[in-house]
C-alpha cells in the first residue's frame, strides 16, 4: 500500500463509524467479488491473442460472459462488455440512430426517425437522446410520470408512429426507486407490431436501462420482452469500470466507439478481462441473495419512512410505495406484499427548509452519507428534474434526499440516522 493509500486509510480509522446510504450512487465491493478481481489479475494476456496468455485471457472472459448470460437468461453471445453504464446507454441509443441512419430512407431525409423515452431517464440516456434531437437528426417523445413517478403503458401505444425505431424505459428510477411496468410495456410493444405486421427484431427496439435493478429485480431479459438492456457493475457491489450491454439476437446496432473490432465488432478496445470476472461473480451474487436481502430491506425501507413521518411535520415522500394486503401472517405486524412499485431499499424524501446540499453536509459531518439526485449530475447546482416531474417547485425539487440502504445496513444504523436527521431539522429548519 502506497503511503498515499496508507493516508487515507489511517483517517478513515481514526474516525468514528460511518453509515453508508448512498448504495445507488455505488456499492462497495463485496468480499466475493472483490477476491475474484485480486485472483485474476494473473489473468494478464490480451484475450485477442492466439497465444497461451491470450487463449486464458479469452476462456475467462468468456467465463465471465457466460456468468452474466445466465443471470439474464440470454446467450452468451448477446453480451457484450462495456466501460460503464453510461456508456451501455449511449451504445443503445447512438447505435440504434447510428444503424437506423444507414437506411436509404433515413438518408434521403424522407423522415425523422423517432425516439420515446420517459422525462425521469438517467442522463446516460436522456443527454445523447437531446443531442440528436439538437441536431435535428430524431423526432422525440418524452412520457410523463405523473405524481406517482410510474409511465403509462397507453402513453407509450399512443406515441408510437411508422417511424419510432426506439423506445427507452428505465426498470428502476435512480433517484425516486419506482418500478415501471415493464412486463406490460414490452408485451404491448409486440402486440403493436403484430398489429403493424413487423417482426420481433423489427423497430421499434426496447432498451431498458436496469443499472439500479440488477440487486433486487429479475432480469430476466426473454420476460421482460427486451432488445437492449444495460447493467452496471458498480451498483452490484462488483467493480467500477466495467458493464454490460445486453442486445437480442437479430438486434442490428452501430459500434460507437472504432477500432479493433473487439466484442465481436460493437465495442472496440482490449477487454478488461479481471474486471468482466468479477462482475460475472457479484451479479451471479446479487441474484441469489435477491429475495432475502429485498425483503430485509424492504422492512428498513418502510421503518424509517414510518418514524421520519411520525417526528418531522410536512415531510413528504416522492414516488410511487409498495401495496399491500390487509392480511395478516403468524409474525406480529408483517403484512402481504401484492404490488411492488418501489425498489425495497429506496427512500426519497423532502425534509421542508432545509436544502439538499445543507441536510447531505450535515449528515456527512456526523457520519452519514447520503445523497441529492444522480451522482452524474450532482455537480449541477439546481434542482432534481425528476422531482420537479413529479409536480414539484424550484424549491422543493432542493430540499430532498435520497436514503439508499445496502447490505450492510442494519435497524441500528437507521435509528441513528433518524435521530440526526430530526436533530438537524429542529436545529436549523427555516
């Protein structure tokens, strides 16, 4: 360890426990995943090479993808490796523009290819989506969530047209945690192009951006109906620098980044082989603790949204909550849960007069971390625009946080939180 290295560390010991819970932001890398990163960095070989060190280099990876495969019910051959999620994203949506625009139709300027995303996307999809749209190279049609932060699956058949090549529906809202219907939406994407005699592999495609959903959701990409799908490592307690584009056989897209044709020609540069590994460990992980650690965490999630409802006047609570059944179990106080809408450690909520960045700095200051809005856009000084497309001010869009529990998190840390947070807004609410 370097003595900057040794720096850190030392202070990080010095200092009193810290609470974790910005788990949407990044995950700390689990014990598993982390040993299978260390084990592999003997794995050094270009795995493009016909060599000894390059044939090992390629069969992990290829062990790696296979990993990945299975966690999305996909064959391994519809995996592909990229640097991160921003950039699975930008591959969907530049690369289906980028190979709808080879079309002689396109090229003749005889129409504008359309696009339908949601108005609560992550940046990674929403920023090239208004490039293009900039340029005057697409047509685009952004749904509302309404109140509860969920999109309409009718909203989306009505926007569809002849020309739309792309729908982009994210499963899990970064900031707020709400589920989307995405069942529904894919199976209403092929029973239109059944209606408009197109094929299964026809526009438009459905890309869905899961990178908040891979600890928690099934990803089951032949259920959900979808062509493009990304997945992120750094949100699955696996490494940073690495993720997936997951893209349906039959799925024609451009590469947007050139050169030597890696990841069978859609995205050049030397794979990053220990990485891949590792991600294929911690997403093959969260998968098997998915269903327990939803369920610990749901119980978290709803504790602390009771107690902060009942110690903090005008608190308010952004997206949609989970529903359920008035039934009883043998456990004292459980109850059925028959609707899911709402990722089970998410918590979004506007504590009144006092601003996000105020409330995050205080919270820090004495031990937890929390966050505003997207860590990708956290440097922009102004409000979340996925609040404020929930109906929110200027003002009220800058007085939430967003609480994300993990793994780690237990029913002591959550006490502790509360008891800050009603300490900082008796202390210093406006």
């Amino acid at each position: 360890m370097n003595n900057f290295l040794k720096k850190i560390f030392n202070n990080k010991q010095s200092q009193k426990k810290r609470v974790y819970l910005d788990n949407a932001g990044a995950t700390e890398m689990s014990v598993s995943a982390k040993s299978a990163l260390t084990d592999s960095f003997s794995v050094f070989g270009n795995p493009s090479g016909i060599h000894k060190e390059g044939v090992t280099a390629g069969l992990l990876l290829d062990k790696a993808r296979a990993m990945c495969a299975k966690v999305l019910n996909a064959h391994a051959y519809e995996i592909y490796f990229v640097g991160s999620g921003t950039e699975s994203c930008n591959l969907a949506v530049m690369g289906t523009y980028e190979g709808c625009s080879q079309k002689s139709k396109v090229e003749s300027q005889k129409y504008l290819p359309h696009i339908i995303t949601s108005s609560i996307e992550h940046p990674a999809v929403l920023e090239p989506i208004q490039k293009l749209e900039r340029e005057r190279k697409i047509k685009v049609t952004y749904l509302p969530v309404y109140e509860n932060g969920i999109v309409k699956v009718n909203d989306i058949r009505e926007a569809l047209t002849e020309d739309t090549i792309l729908v982009s529906v994210m499963y899990a809202n970064n900031e707020i945690g709400t589920l989307q219907p995405l069942k529904e939406i894919g199976r209403m994407l092929e029973e239109w192009k059944k209606e408009n005699n197109r094929t299964h592999t026809s526009y438009p495609y459905f890309h869905i951006d899961a990178c908040q959903a891979g600890n928690y959701c099934n990803l089951d990409a032949v259920r959900l109906r979808a062509h493009l799908m990304t997945v992120n490592s750094s949100k699955v307690y696996g490494p940073k620098g690495i993720a997936l584009l997951y893209k349906r056989e039959g799925i024609k897209i451009e590469s947007i980044i050139l050169g030597g044709g890696q990841e069978r020609g859609l995205r050049s540069g030397t794979e990053a082989v220990p990485l891949a590994y590792s991600f294929g460990v911690a997403l093959t992980e969260a998968k098997e603790m998915k269903e327990k650690e939803s369920e610990r965490l749901r119980v978290l999630r709803d504790y602390c949204k009771e107690e902060l409802t009942k110690k903090i006047d005008g608190v308010k609570f952004y997206g949609a909550w989970d529903e359920y059944d008035s039934r009883k179990f043998k456990v004292e106080g459980q109850k059925f849960l028959h609707n899911e809408l709402r990722l089970p450690n998410n918590i979004n909520c506007r504590i009144p007069g006092i601003s996000s960045e105020e409330m995050i700095i205080r919270l820090d200051t004495e031990g937890f971390a929390v966050s505003h809005k997207s860590a990708c856009s956290s440097q922009v000084d102004d409000g979340s625009y996925v609040i404020k497309a929930l109906g929110a001010s200027d003002t009220e869009s800058n007085e939430n946080i967003r609480i994300t529990l993990g793994r780690n998190t237990t029913k002591s840390d959550i006490d502790s939180l509360i008891v800050v947070v009603v300490s900082i807004f008796k202390k210093y609410s406006k």
